[in-house]
C-alpha cells in the first residue's frame, strides 16, 4: 500500500484541458516514477478550481501552494525545486493584482474564490430534512434574537441598513417594503413567500427550498414580527414537488420544536405557515396576479396602487417577497447590517444567485457578490464557452431580460448597470450563447414564451406580441423586410409603454435588446435571406457536390420526402421545391458531398 | 420533542448538536465514522444521486464499514451530477463529482479504505459567510 504524504491536484476542468493539464499531469507522473517518488506523491486529477484565467492550475498538498499558468514544461522544476528540495518555484506562484505581492500559501486565501455563499449558506451542506442540522448552523438565532431583543422598528431598520433589494427582479428595497407593510392598517396582516419561480432555465428558488427550506421559514417568521403579521403563505408551484414535500417536512419540524405556531420561543409572538399551490403559470410571479392566484382568482395582475403593502391578500395588507430575499434575512440579522452592506456595489449590496446555464463549460448555481463581471462570471466560475467555440451573447432577466454582447463582458453585474445595459437582473437565470447560436431566433424563441404565458388582461401584450411574433416569423422564414425591422422596434417600444404588468412590460425586450447588438444578423436574414449561425432551417439551402458525390445512393435511400434523385455511380441532385432541408442527407452522406449554405 | 420555550434553550441545543457533529467529524472518540452526503436536489435525483446514495449504503454495509451517508441539497455543481462530499474523521471534506456506481465503489476502495484520493474532485471555488 502506497503511503502518499504529498499530494499534487491538477486541474481537469475543461478550461485547463484545453491548455494541456492533461500532459502536465502525465509529465508529473513519470518524472515522480524515475525518480522513484511515485509511491510518496499522488497527483490527481480534479475538477475546475473556478480560476480559469489563470489555468492550468496545479495545487500542492498539504503545504496549499498553489501553481497558475503551468506548462507541461514546468512540470520538472516543480517536481526537482518544490518536490524535492522544497523550494516554491516562485515564478509560477500567484501575484495578488492588489499590491504584486506572490502568495506562497493558499492557505484561507481565497484570492481566487469569486463566489461567496450567504442565500446558499446551508444548501449542500445539512440535511434539509432535519432541523437540528439547520439550528447547529445558527439557525432560528436570527428569530430568537429578533423576537427577545428587538423591537419590529429596530429589525426593519437592519434590513433597511443592510441595502437588501428584491431579489425576484425589481431590486425594490426590502426594509422599505417591510415598513410600507407595518404601516398599513388593517387587522390582520400576511406575509407571503413567492415562489414561482419561472423563467426558463432557472433554478435558484427551488435550489434553496430543497437545500434550506428553514432559512426561508426562519425570515418569514421575522417579516411576520415587524409588519404585524401571524400568517404566512408561501405560494409554490405545484410542479416542484421536491421542494413542496421539503418546505411541509420542514413547516411540520418547525411546529414541533415550537419555532412555529403559537407562542413563540415564550414571546407571545404568534406565527402559522401555509402553502399555496400554484399551477406554473409565469404571470404569477407579478405580486399582484399572485395574490388574485392565491384567493382563488384567476391569475391576472391588477393596476398598482394599491400596493400589495396597503391591500392585498383578501384586501388585507401583505408583505410579498421572493425565495432568495428571505434566505438572506436571517444572516443580515446574525451578522449585521454593515457586515453585509461590505459585500456588493454603491446600490446592490449582498450578493445574487445565479443559475448558469447554455453553452457553457460548468453549468451550475452559483453566487457571486454584486460587481462581478459577467465575464468573471462566465470565463472563471463557467470555464468559458463549451468546445473552444466563441462566446456571442449572455441572456439575463429570462424571457424579460436582454441579450448582452462580449462589448457588456465587463459591465459589473447589479441591478442599475443591467438595466443601463439593456437587460435586467431578473430572478437570476443567466444564459449563455456561442457563435452557433442565431439572436433571432433567440428573441423568437422567449417571445413564444412569454406569448404563451400572457394572461390575455390588456391589448398590447396580448395582441401585440402576437404581432411580434408574426414578424420574427417572417424574418426567420426568409421573407422579411427592412420595414419589418422598423416595425418590431416600433411595437415593440409601444408593448413596452403601454402594458399593464411586469410581464409585458418587459417582454419585447429580448426582441429589442437583439436588435440593438445583433443588427447585421437581422439585416442578414432580411437582405441576404441567410441565417449567419446556419439555426434557420426555412433559410438553409442543401446541394450536393458533383465532384464529391460517388452516387452511393445513401441520401437518395434517406431521404424522407424523395427529393433526391439520381443514377447510382453518378452524381446525385436535389430538389428543392420537395427539401424540407432535414438535414439527414448531410448526416449520412460519408463523402462531405452534401453542401449546406 | 418538547418545545423550545426560549432563546437560551435554543441556544443550548445549537451547542449540542454542534458538539454532536464536531465528535462525528473529528472522530476524537471511538465512535468515529466515515460521513458522506449526497446532494439530493431535484436535479441531483435526475441524474441519478439516488442510486448512488443506495449503492453506497449497501456497499459500505455489505463491506462492514461504519459511515454515515446523509442527504443534502444543492452543492452547485449542475455539471458534475451527481455529486458526493466525503469526510474521513480528521480529514478536511472532499467532494467528488460524477459519482456513479463506479466510482462510488473506487472512492470506497481507495480513499475510504486506503486513504488516497482519487480522481474527480472538485474544489472548493467558493467563500463561506464565516470566512
């Protein structure tokens, strides 16, 4: 048995791959072998360090040096200096950007760790099922404290100071929100969890629910002390029923332990939890179409004011926030107001779930204080764009953000500067696109979404889309015009004005926000009738090649609409009034005769 | 369960289930025991985190081995399903990614049994509130 007492980590992440990690790691090896250190030293080969811009990294245990930019050729000096003699290679160790100073020990450094867990604190690391594990994590202290030692006036006022904002997308300040609520009048009061979560591609509500679903009921509970209120609700889509049955194990733990219901830790406080089901439909997210979704209604947003603070819930004042928003209440309260008011940009504070998704290497939830770069986010925490393809737009905001170019890659991510730059934070659902993919098709695509997802209430979205639709269509089929692009931008702006809710408020914005910075691909689709990414199948165009075609008959035998022809052993020909342009000749041709343009 | 009357009684538990858990994890006493959580998000059970989570079960029971295996939410890492963090009484956690059965059974061979890690592990690319 081998007795390792050194470790050697490369990182296998598809970032470092692509720069040769995997040499390194073989270099490693045999070096170590000759020199008869294979049985002391084991290298391995691990995922991505999240530090790609400075890969390939090579991390060495246990004395935490950590190696960036390594080459396969570097690999012998690491193993005869620092292996051997136990000299850190003081060229390839990291340089802090601060002050140029090398960092020999990666020890509690976390120089390179972008990402700072506060809304997924607990999620991956308890049991969400048991709520011992939740309160040996200081859970419900942030309740206990709150209820014994505060007054409502005295938390809302923390909340207020930590400069939390919505975190399901209008950014509106929380405390505020939270005062507006305790103001109201009214003798019964709600507060209400919006879970519905619905953008497509996104996860982070339902992530947190599954993960921590204490950390939720534990701020409800707060939010129930300072505006007055003894009844939450939390309103769930019937289509997460992991979360569902996790929130009802956990609502059920909570009672037992007398963290919920009546009489609170000895305090007299009084709180109840129930949950509402929702059926998936995207409009409900809108606070107010949620609260009509909740009594029973149909789920249709009405004209704010009244605000949900003043009427709400069956016309009592309610206090409506988002999953995320309340993940994070309890550690504002912990930790402070200032602590948590250090993290973020002048007017985002904290930090944002994200849910990274699209072409990207390492897909996944992450969190990230607000000011990271998007492109931090996407080249360091994401690994970059999947098989050495390149990057082309990043789509924030679901179906009511934008898509941004690789010229917004260094815009600091908050809810101003994504706004400034023609998209919105949203929930959190961050999509990225490569060169294969076609922006009008993209905005195609989330305006079908939110076409089928529009209640019907007023005109503009609901015939107006409809209309937006029509003209994408159009331009994708290969018979659009230059007036067409006029007309989607003119409509467009008018949805934008006149809808009633956040949802069609907002949801010609992937059509604008394509136009604005994927111009020449439209103008391409109307002048040229030509997709550049080759995505609009009306618009390709097949033909076989003469000179390759060997006549083997495969596309001929293949084809489903009999739109090929030809002799065996000649060259074959299509025909294009019958193509349906499937594609499956090109698929089996073995020869490359068959030309796509 | 009796209720928790008050903060100082919720306070006393936090300290009791935290020493709970530090014995489990440093394994000062003879009790300790190898802890492994699989993430158990939805996402996590679609790429198959349940098979894994009872192949380890039955594995570690079959070979007589004394471990804890847990489950947790959402470690994060969409591109590495199914995810597993593993403890060794002593040791810091290591969590691997792409657990299958495969490699279920090579981390039980080699870093449970032997102590050596294996391919596959993902580090730790994160900040937590107490850092």
């Amino acid at each position: 048995m081998a007795d390792y007492n050194m470790h050697v980590l490369v990182c296998g992440g598809t970032g470092c791959k692509a720069s040769e990690s995997e040499q390194i790691k073989n270099n490693f090896k045999k070096y170590l072998s000759e020199l008869g250190l294979a049985d002391e030293v084991q290298v391995i080969t691990t995922g991505c360090f999240g530090f790609c811009e400075k890969g390939p990294i090579v991390k060495i245990l246990p004395d935490n040096t950590f190696y960036t930019q390594v080459t396969p050729k570097d690999v012998w000096e690491i193993v005869e200096e620092h292996i051997v003699k136990g000299r850190k290679v003081k060229h390839l160790l990291y340089k802090d950007p601060k002050n140029d100073h090398l960092i020999p020990d990666a020890t509690g450094m976390d120089f390179y760790k972008k990402q700072i867990r506060i809304a997924l604190r607990n999620c991956g690391f308890i049991n969400p099922e048991n709520v011992e594990e939740y309160i040996a994590r200081d859970g419900y202290a942030a309740l206990g404290t709150c209820l014994s030692e505060k007054t409502p006036e005295e938390v809302i006022q923390v909340v207020k100071d930590s400069g939390l904002r919505g975190r399901g997308g209008g950014g509106f300040p929380t405390g505020l929100k939270w005062e507006l609520t305790r103001k109201a009048a009214g003798d019964q009061k709600y507060v209400v969890c919006n879970a519905d979560e619905g953008d497509p591609g996104a996860f982070m509500d339902r992530s947190i629910l599954e993960g921590d679903p204490h950390s939720v009921i534990e701020a409800m509970a707060i939010c129930g002390y300072c505006v007055g209120a003894d009844k939450g609700l939390v309103y769930i889509r019937a289509e997460y029923p992991l979360a569902i049955q996790r929130l009802k194990v956990a609502i059920n733990q909570a009672k037992e332990y007398g963290l919920l219901g009546t009489d609170i830790l000895g305090t007299g406080f009084h709180f109840d939890i129930e949950l509402k089901y929702g059926a998936g439909a995207f409009v409900c997210g809108e606070e107010t179409a949620l609260i009509h979704s909740m009594e029973g209604l149909r789920g249709e947003p009405t004209v704010k004011p009244p605000f949900p603070a003043e009427s709400g819930y069956l016309g009592k004042p309610t206090n409506v926030n988002n999953v995320e928003t309340f993940a994070n209440i309890p550690v504002i309260i912990n930790k402070g107001a200032a602590w948590f008011s250090a993290i973020g940009t002048e007017k985002s504070k904290g930090t944002k779930v994200f849910a990274l998704a699209g072409n990207i290497n390492n897909v996944g939830l992450i969190e990230v204080p607000m000011g990271t770069t998007l492109r931090e986010v996407i080249y360091d925490i994401g690994g970059g764009i999947k098989d050495g393809k390149e990057f082309k737009s990043v789509q924030t905001g679901g179906p009511s953000g934008g898509c941004l170019t690789k010229d917004f890659l260094d815009v600091p991510i908050d809810y101003d500067n994504l706004l400034k730059a023609g998209s919105m934070m949203g929930s959190g659902g961050m999509i990225v696109m490569d060169e294969g993919d076609c922006m009008v098709s993209i905005a195609k695509f989330y305006l079908e979404f939110t076409l089928e997802e529009s209640c019907g209430k007023c005109t503009p979205c609901r015939i107006g889309n409809k209309r937006l639709h029509e003209i994408l269509d159009k331009i994708t089929s290969g018979k659009g015009t230059r007036e067409d692009l006029d007309r989607l931008r003119i409509l467009g702006n008018v949805i934008k004005d006149t809808s009633l809710c956040g949802l069609g408020q907002t949801s010609p914005n992937p059509v604008l926000s394509t136009l604005d910075n994927f111009m020449d691909e439209y103008l391409a689709h109307v002048d040229e009738h030509k997709c550049p990414a080759g995505q609009c199948k009306k618009l390709l165009h097949y033909s076989i090649d003469d000179e390759k075609c060997t006549g083997c008959t495969l596309c001929f035998r293949n084809c489903p609409v009999g739109a090929i022809s030809g002799e065996k052993r000649s060259p074959h020909y299509i025909d294009q009034s019958l193509c349906i342009k499937c594609g499956v000749c090109l698929e089996k041709c073995k020869f490359g005769a068959v030309l796509i343009r | 369960m009796t209720k928790i009357k008050t903060l100082a009684d919720l306070k006393r538990i936090r300290d009791e289930v935290q020493s709970k858990i530090k014995l489990r994890e440093q394994g000062d006493k003879p009790d300790k025991l190898v802890q492994i959580k699989v993430s158990m998000a939805t996402c996590g059970i679609a790429s198959g985190a349940k098979e894994t989570m009872t192949y380890l079960i039955d594995e570690l029971e079959h070979q007589g081995i004394d471990a804890v295996v847990t489950q947790t939410g959402c470690m994060g890492y969409c591109f590495a399903e199914p995810t597993i963090e593993l403890t060794i009484p002593g040791k810091e956690p290591v969590v691997y990614g792409h657990v299958g059965k495969e490699k279920a059974l090579e981390i039980i061979e080699k870093h449970i049994k032997l102590g050596e890690m294996v391919d596959g592990i993902i580090p730790v690319s994160y900040k937590t509130i107490d850092e």
